[in-house]
C-alpha cells in the first residue's frame, strides 16, 4: 500500500533579477531561516537573469552551511545563470546542491 503526504513546511525561495555584490545579502538573508531549520531548501532561479560569484559563492556557503542535514534545490536556472553553473562544475562538486532545469517557469515569468 502506498502512502501519501502533503507537506507544507519547506517554503520555496523566489530570486529574480541580478545577483551580484550589490544584491547577494538579501539572497543570503533569505537563505538564513531554511538553513537554521535544515531539510531541503528550494530556490526558484527562473527569473534570474544574471549572477555572478558572488552569488556562486553564496550557494556554496549554504550548501556547507546544511551539511548533512539537507540540501539545496535549485530549480529553473538558465541562460547565462545556467552556464556559469555547468562551466564552475558546481553540480558535480558539491553533493548535497540538486539542479532541476525547467524551462516552464521561464517562460512564464
């Protein structure tokens, strides 16, 4: 028999626009709350449009920051955000940093 389970208590973070030095602080503040209560952390990165090492590093640092006691979703990361993602081999570097690429909330937004 299988089993069911709706849960409503992994927010998802929403990012848009650029992500650089003049933006990351917000980034990492919204980050702060999921990463204290641990599980899975889900950024929706379908309307950014730009990101720089800043924010790379920002991602790696909340990756440590879980550890074992979850892991980063990053969902909908394209274009220019894409390939800086797929050319630092971040997805293969870091275990506990997931990539969904979906083109859907792209379009959308």
């Amino acid at each position: 028999m299988a089993t069911v389970r709706v849960s409503t208590g992994n927010p998802v973070i929403f990012l848009s626009g650029e992500i650089d030095i003049a933006t990351v602080d917000g980034m990492v503040s919204a980050f702060e709350p999921c990463l204290r209560a641990g599980g899975p952390v889900i950024l929706d990165m379908s309307a950014v449009t730009f990101m720089d090492s800043s924010g790379l590093h920002a991602l790696i640092h909340a990756s440590r920051a879980l550890g074992e006691r979850g892991c980063i979703i990053v969902h909908g990361a394209h274009g220019a955000v894409l390939h800086l993602l797929q050319l630092t081999l971040l997805r293969e570097a870091i275990e506990n940093m997931h990539f969904i690429e979906c083109t859907v909330l792209v379009q959308a937004a």
